[in-house]
C-alpha cells in the first residue's frame, strides 16, 4: 500500500511539474516530468 502512495505522489508531482514549466519551458517539462517518475 505504501508503494502505491508513493507511486501516487511521484505521479502529481510530476504532473504539477509538467503543468508549470510548460508554460515557461516546454522542451524541459517533459524530461523533468520524467525523471521525477522515476526518481
């Protein structure tokens, strides 16, 4: 159970991530989205 939090997180702080920068910097917003994944 505590994976599956954990993996929940990852995921909405990835997309809050994403969201944010892809207004100020679109080609990184995907990489760093990513890597937040799979940190």
């Amino acid at each position: 159970m505590v994976r599956i939090t954990e993996l929940l997180i990852k995921l909405v702080a990835a997309v809050v991530v994403y969201l944010w920068l892809r207004n100020k910097k679109p080609e990184h917003a995907i990489a760093l989205a990513v890597s937040i994944i799979d940190a």
